[in-house]
C-alpha cells in the first residue's frame, strides 16, 4: 500500500512561502485593500518584525462590520486577532487538519526558528489531502490490474 505523510514543509515547497504582512496601526481598510489586491484570506500582523496577531476576513466581519466600526478609522489592532496559533514545517498535513478543525482555524503561520516561513490555509490542507487521495487510487487500480510491480 501506498503510505505517504505530507507535511508543511512540502506544501509550501510547491506552493511557495510568500506571506503579507502589515503592523497593527495600519487601518483595516488598508489590510483589507492588501487582501484583495493579492487575493487571499488574511494578512500577518507584525509589530518590529514580530508575529503580534493575524488579520482575516473573519475578523472584519464579526468584530467590524456587525459592531459597526469604520474600516476607515479603525486599526488592524483594534480588530486581528492576537496570541496566534504557528505551526512549524515539519508538521504532518493530518496534524494541520486536525489543529484547523478542533479551532475553527482557516489560516496557520509557519514559523521555524523563530522566523515565519510561510502561510498554511485550509485550501492548501483540503489540496494536499485529495493530491494523497488520488496518489492512493491510482496505485490500488495498477495494483489490482496487474500493472504494479512489488
């Protein structure tokens, strides 16, 4: 059987370990204007190149629009959330499942050595799962055809 273990390390060496980042008196239409701009879900919050907090879509809708704060006025610091979870790239793509599923996490920073590394997003994890899935098919049907040597 075709036993693999992917792990963060390896996402992001296919996907890349660009993150954007803002510091916490940016104001959430700025982040927000960054998120589109490059198309992703949140921004890393950097206070004198340290992690502080992590700004996402969420965010803006629970702790912004639906408390009716201005997107103009108010700061990322006023909204992001701080104390965020990191995960390192020697992590196993089924332990990120697990910590995104259990928190209700979207977005995981990877950091090793103190250094942030890299982004993991639940679009990543979902990915990886079904690239092992399909791995995992084709190897049983050329096994079960007889195409596979053992």
């Amino acid at each position: 059987m075709l036993a693999t273990t992917v792990t963060v390390r390896q996402i992001l060496e296919q996907k890349g370990s660009t993150t954007h980042s803002v510091t916490p008196a940016v104001s959430v239409l700025d982040a927000l204007a960054m998120m589109a701009k490059h198309d992703i879900g949140s921004v890393l919050v950097l206070e004198n190149d340290r992690l502080v907090g992590i700004f996402t879509e969420r965010d803006y809708a629970r702790k912004l629009v639906l408390k009716g704060l201005n997107s103009r006025e108010a700061t990322v610091g006023d909204v992001m959330t701080p104390n965020v979870c990191t995960i390192t790239p020697a992590l196993a793509i089924d332990a990120v499942m697990n910590i995104m599923t259990e928190n209700r996490f979207r977005h995981l920073p990877v950091v090793e050595h103190g250094n942030i590394v890299g982004i993991v997003t639940i679009g990543d994890v979902v990915k990886s799962i079904i690239d092992q899935q399909e791995k995992t098919i084709s190897h049983l049907s050329n096994y079960i055809a007889g195409e596979l040597t053992t």
